[in-house]
C-alpha cells in the first residue's frame, strides 16, 4: 500500500517536526536572549547619570540691557540669549508663514516677546552662527548668520535662507522669577 | 615543502605547526604569481606596511595620550616637546595616515582600471571596500584625539551627519556623542575605538590576502594563469621588488615626516578645542575631501536632489547630501556586476579606459572643491563633478562594458611577455 505510511515513516515524520520545534524554539530563545543582553551594551553609550544631572543652567537675566545678547553654556553647548528690542519684536511677529523655510510664528518661540532663548547650534551641521557680538555679520535678515556654509537666520532665530532645515531650536526654559530662567 | 634538508628545530616546528609550508605557499616560491606584474601591484604590501606602521607608532603614542578634554590638547604637545622621540613618533603617525590612504587608494584605481574586482575576485574587492570603510573611521576618530579646533569641529560635523536620518536622528547623535554634544564621554570612546578598529583592519586584511590567494592576483592583461610559463614563484621575485617598492615609498614617508611634516595638517589643529568657536572654514583631512564635497553639493536647487527627492518631497537637501556621501561609497562594492565586461583590464578597452581617466580627474575636481568654500563658482563645478561621479558608476560603466568591443587579446601572459620584449 504506497498511499499510507508505514507505522515507521509516521514515527519518523513525527520526529521530525518536534525536532523542527525544538530547534526553532531554541534558536528565538537563543535569538531574544542574545538582544537583550546586547541592549546595556548599546545603552551605555547613551548620557550618563552625572552629563544628565548637568544638564540645567540658571541664567540672571537682569545686567541684559536690550539690544544686547549674552551667550551661556548649557549642556556643552552654547545658548543665545537676547534681549530683543521692539523693532526685532514687530519685524519678527509680521513675517507671513508663506516665507518660511520652517514655519512657525514668532509667538511660538517665545515666553516673553522681549527675550529670546535659543540653542546656538546650526540645525544644519553644528557650527555656531554668528550675530551674538555687535560686530559680527547678523545674516541678511538681521538676526544671525552660519558662516560654515551660508545660512541666514532672521529676529526670531528662524531660517530663512541657506542649507539649514530649521529653525535654531528653542530649549525647555522656565522663568524662576522676573529676571532669573532655568534652561533645561 | 621538503623537510628533509631542514635544520632539526625547524623540522621539529613544522612537524607540529607547519608554519613554514605555509609561508612558503603565501609568499615563497611556492607561490605561483604572473611574471608581468607592472609597479601599480606594490601598493597593496605598501598599504600593508603603512598599517603595521601605523600600529607600531600608535601603541606607542597611546603609552603617553591622556583621553580627556582637559589634559589631551597639552598630552600630545607634551609627546611633541618632552618625550624622548616623540615628535618623531607622532610626525610618523600623523603623516601615516595620509600615506596609508595615499597607497590604498592608488591600489584601488589600480583596481578600477586592470578590472580585479571582475568575477572571480568579487568578494576579494568587496573585503577591500570595507577595509576602505574601517580605515576612514578609524582615522576620522584618531584625528578628535588631539582635541584641536579642527578635532573637535570636525567631529561636530561628522557626528551631526547622522541628524539627517528621520525620526531617530537625534537620538542617534545622542548615542555617538554619550552627551549633549561632543564632550569628554565622546572623546573617551573615540580613543578606544580608534585603538580597536586598526585590529580589525588586520583581522580584514588577513581575509582579503586568503581571498587573493584561492585565485592569485589578476595582472596588467587581465586574462587568466593558463600555464606555468606565465607565472614565477613569490619569492624570490616579488618579494625583491615589494622591498625595492618600500625603500622608494619610505624615502617619499620620510621626507613628509621630516621635512614637511604639518604639509598635510590644518593649522587650526594647534589651537586647543573650543566649543564656542568654530573655525571660519572647517575643512577635512585631504583624503575625506571628495566626500566632503559630494555632501555639501547637494543645495534645495541641485537638478540631481530635485530628481531623486521627486522636487524635494522625499527628503530634504540635507539627508539627500549624506545618503549620496554614502552612496559614493557603497556603490563601489557594486563594481563587479556595473561592469558587464568580459574583458577585465582596460588596456584592451580603449572607450572605458578613456572613461576611467575622466573618472579619476573628476576624483580630483571633487577634491579640491571639498577644500574650498562653498559659495560661487566651486558650488557649480562640485555639483557637475558629484553629478559626473553618479554618472560614471551608474550609466557609463554599465554601458561601455556592455557595448564597447575589446581589442584582441594576447593568446597567454607568458605570449604578450615575449611580445613586449621584442
Ligand atoms: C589604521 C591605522 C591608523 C590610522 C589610519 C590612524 C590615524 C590617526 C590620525 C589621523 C591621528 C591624528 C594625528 C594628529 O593630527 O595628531 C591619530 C592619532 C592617534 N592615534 Fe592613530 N591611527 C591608526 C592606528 C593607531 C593605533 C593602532 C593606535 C594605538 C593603539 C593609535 C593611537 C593614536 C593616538 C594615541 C593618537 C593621538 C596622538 C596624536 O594626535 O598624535 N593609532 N591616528
Ligand atoms: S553648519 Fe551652519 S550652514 Fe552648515
């Protein structure tokens, strides 16, 4: 009888497919447990408990005359803080979304119109833009601008022209009092 | 090998580990290897003594760096000042660098041009190609060691090229950096890392040699060993003209590292790192240039970005920039199936050693576009020479070698031997 199986045939198929089983099964275990224990050895590479417990910076808000800007180190890297006088303010709130390379109203990116606090770092490598000290280029649309490869930054630190994607990013902040900020 | 006429230490080793049959089969004479090897097959034992080079002056710098933002400037002006030698030793370092990537890239035109990547050493190419991979890291992270302005910006620049990369960008760049930016915890792993990844080339470089020597080295002809009368032994052939090849490539080391030994440096290095400052043009090590401006090329008005993110909604221009540095290499370890020759060497392929030629020339332009600013003109030229690269790999390879008829080849190695000295 060719069309049914000997009672060996059936033993040795039934074999076969626990042994399928044990081995699939010892392979994803095998699989799971060797990504989890690779896992403290990608973590350890993220920030560690004292860079993370760095990572605030109070800022004394009141010897800012306006006009002027100061730059403070948070987190290894610079923050712009400026003083912005009322004309940066209206030339900065009029600007019409349409013109922008990231939109975003100028409201949005501050808590009080009159200080703008923002990370210093190019969002397009990593350079630090110019415009912070009186002398320096301020970009054609008088904010700040990267000399690494062009890019213009116009009152409220947003791009406006040049290989950057977006906007100089605005931190976590919090105003301790009138005069004093927390970032981070 | 007979053992016979060995001296009885020898006879005793071999006995049990037969290192010297082996050695003699790898490099001796009984290593059968084409008799019309020109000067272009030097620079792979070049690259290989640059990298023991490199070991050797590099353990030894290590015995005297200190990894640490505060003391790494000042640890390696004090190996340049007061330890004995030490100028020496990391004058052969840095300028072993440039000559490591000098060798291997000659080594790879070569290969570019006489067809070796062609079937049956694919895989001996595509090892190369990520040795090619492991050497730019390696050197991209021994350069933060020295913590100058140009260390730490260009490590800024570098490890901000994976911000490009949709969602987990960021989160990536936190991962490399152990930080909020490059900090001591980055320059930490970078010089372990950078002490790691030489032994990984070696472990590399072991298989490449194992890969070349199942089917021996291609030659200037290009066609296969047929008999024995087209090869000699190893050794002591090839081992003379390797040596010869190291004393001329060390006299033009040496004067580097003697004579001229920042020519290849960035004087900004010799100012300490300071991350409120970025220099007024960053630039990267000569041998990263091409790359450099392979990733700046791509602009929002670049015709090449506009095609390939469909006018911009794909991706940005800056992630387009770093997927195409990438890609210029990456591509590379397509080169035995974008070359549908079966003619290996361009020597018999008149049209496609002409489109070398080009190639390499475009290889220059991109290079000295990567060392200047990216404003006027050099923003034009570097986008047509990134546009000509693609284009040679992707289009001009693939059509040549399909479409060009070979010149006629010679009947044997040992035949356009016999026919040359004539
Ligand atoms: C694949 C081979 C290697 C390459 C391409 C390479 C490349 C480089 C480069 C470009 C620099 C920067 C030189 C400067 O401007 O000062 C450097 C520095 C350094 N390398 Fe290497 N290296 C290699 C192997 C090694 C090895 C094996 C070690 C030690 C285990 C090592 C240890 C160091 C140290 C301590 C420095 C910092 C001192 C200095 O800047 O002179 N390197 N390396
Ligand atoms: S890093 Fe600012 S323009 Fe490139």
């Amino acid at each position: 009888m060719s069309d049914t199986a000997t009672p060996e045939q059936t033993a040795e198929i039934d074999d076969q497919s626990k042994r399928d089983f044990l081995f699939v099964s010892t392979a994803s275990v095998a699989a799971v447990g060797t990504a989890l224990a690779a896992w403290p050895f990608i973590d350890q590479m993220n920030p560690a408990a004292d860079t993370l417990a760095l990572s605030t910076t109070e800022v004394d808000l009141e010897p800012i005359e306006e006009g002027q800007s100061i730059t403070v180190v948070w987190r290894g890297k610079p923050v712009f803080i400026r003083h912005r006088t009322a004309k940066e303010i209206s030339e900065a709130s009029a600007v019409k979304s349409a013109d922008l390379i990231d939109p975003e109203g100028d409201a949005e990116r501050v808590q009080k119109p009159q200080w703008l606090i923002m990370v210093g770092v190019c969002t397009h490598l990593g350079c630090i833009p110019l415009g912070q000290k009186s002398g320096e280029s301020k970009g054609d649309f008088g904010g700040w601008f990267c000399p690494c490869h062009g890019s213009h930054y116009d009152t409220s630190g947003r791009i406006r022209k040049g290989p950057a994607p977006k906007n100089l990013a605005v931190p976590e902040y919090s105003f301790l009092s009138e005069s004093k900020v927390k970032i981070g | 090998m007979d053992t016979n006429n060995m001296h009885p230490v020898m006879k005793w080793v071999e006995h049990r580990l037969p290192v010297f049959s082996f050695l003699d089969h790898s490099l001796g004479t009984q290593y059968p290897t084409p008799k019309n090897l020109n000067y272009w097959w030097n620079f792979g034992s070049l690259a290989g003594l640059v990298l023991v080079i490199m070991i050797v002056s590099g353990i030894v710098l290590a015995m005297h760096y200190t990894a640490h933002v505060d003391y790494a400037f000042n640890s390696v002006e004090r190996i340049m000042r007061d330890v004995n030698y030490g100028w020496l030793i990391r004058y052969i370092h840095m300028n072993g660098g440039s000559m490591f990537f000098i060798a291997v890239y000659i080594h790879m035109f070569r290969g570019l041009y006489f067809g070796s990547y062609q079937a049956p050493r694919e895989l001996l190419w595509i090892i190369g190609v990520f040795i090619l991979l492991a050497m730019m890291a390696t050197a991209f992270m021994g350069y933060v060691l020295p913590w100058g302005q140009m260390s730490f910006w260009g490590a800024t620049v570098i490890t901000n090229l994976f911000s490009a990369i949709p969602l987990v960008g960021d989160s990536i760049v936190t991962l490399l950096w152990g930080g909020f930016s490059v900090d001591n915890p980055t320059l930490n792993r970078f010089f372990s890392l950078h002490f790691l990844l030489p032994f990984v080339i070696v472990g590399l470089v072991v298989v490449h040699i194992w890969a070349l020597h199942v089917h021996g080295s291609n030659n200037p002809t290009g066609i296969d060993v047929k008999s024995e009368q087209d090869t000699v032994g190893f050794h002591p052939y090839f081992t003379v003209k390797d040596f010869f090849g190291m004393g001329v490539f060390m006299i033009f080391y040496m004067f580097f590292v003697f004579y001229a030994p920042n020519f290849f440096g960035e004087p900004d290095n010799y100012i300490p790192a300071n991350p409120l400052v970025t220099p007024p043009h960053i630039v990267p090590e000569w041998y990263f240039l091409p790359y450099y401006a392979i990733l700046r090329a791509f602009t929002g008005d670049f015709f090449v970005y506009q095609i390939v993110s469909l006018g911009g909604l794909l991706m940005d221009a800056k992630l387009a920039g770093v997927l195409a540095m990438f890609a210029s290499i990456l591509l590379l370890l397509f080169m035995p199936w974008l070359d549908g020759s079966k003619v290996r060497s361009c020597s018999f392929r008149p049209i496609m050693a002409m489109a070398f030629w080009i190639f390499f020339l475009d290889c220059l332009v991109l290079g000295y576009i990567g060392g200047k600013p990216a404003e006027g003109i050099y923003i034009t030229i570097g986008q047509f020479a990134t546009f000509y690269y693609f284009a040679h790999l992707l289009v001009i390879v693939p059509l040549v070698s399909r479409l060009e008829r070979p010149k006629q080849l010679p009947d044997s190695i040992n035949a356009s031997v016999l026919k040359a000295a004539e």
